[in-house]
C-alpha cells in the first residue's frame, strides 16, 4: 500500500491553524514608484505634436499601452496615460491627415 493516506496526517509538520493569508502592505499614493513609461510617454507625445514627428508619436502610443499595463494608482496614473494617449492620437492626426509642411513635397 502507498503511504499517501489518511494516516500520515496525524505526523504532518505543517499547522494549518498557523497560516495566514497574505495581506498587501498600505502604502501612500506619494510614496509609490515613479511611472517612467508615462512620463516618456508624455514627452513623446509633445515631441510628436510640437515638431511633428510621426516616429515620436507611434513611440508614445506604444509606452501608454506599457504604463497601462503597469497601471498602479488608478486615478493618477490614469490622468497621466489618458493625457499622454492624447497628445499622440494629436500627433499622429496631424501628421498624417493635416496640412503639408512648408519645404517639403510630400
């Protein structure tokens, strides 16, 4: 017979009474990390919108989608990523659809 039954839990080390669940620490929205791909996210963005960058705003477009992914203070980081979304959509609507810059053909 196998030795994995019902006997062997009387000699079990383990005490189920002594677990504890796991509990998150509370930490202060001002003491969380910095959200480094947001903020890139943001300077992206007004690269693309300000010099017209078609580059710079699909750069910013893919660090939103990082930071979302990462998303740790729902309402702070959301601003953030939501503005930076923002600026890149402009920029690339811009870029794409809006008027010819002067000096260049096409």
């Amino acid at each position: 017979m196998s030795s994995h039954g019902n006997s062997n839990s009387a000699n079990d080390p383990r005490m189920p009474s002594a677990a504890k669940p796991f509990v998150a620490p509370m930490v202060n929205p001002q003491d969380l990390p910095v959200d480094y791909s947001g903020f890139i996210a943001v300077i992206f963005g007004i690269a693309g919108v300000m010099f017209r960058y078609k580059l710079s705003s699909w750069l910013a477009i893919i660090f939103c989608a990082q930071s979302l992914t990462n998303l740790r203070n729902f309402e702070t980081d959301l601003k953030q990523v939501s503005m930076a979304m923002m600026f890149a959509i402009m920029g690339l609507v811009t870029n794409y659809f809006g008027p010819a810059r002067p000096g260049r053909k096409g």
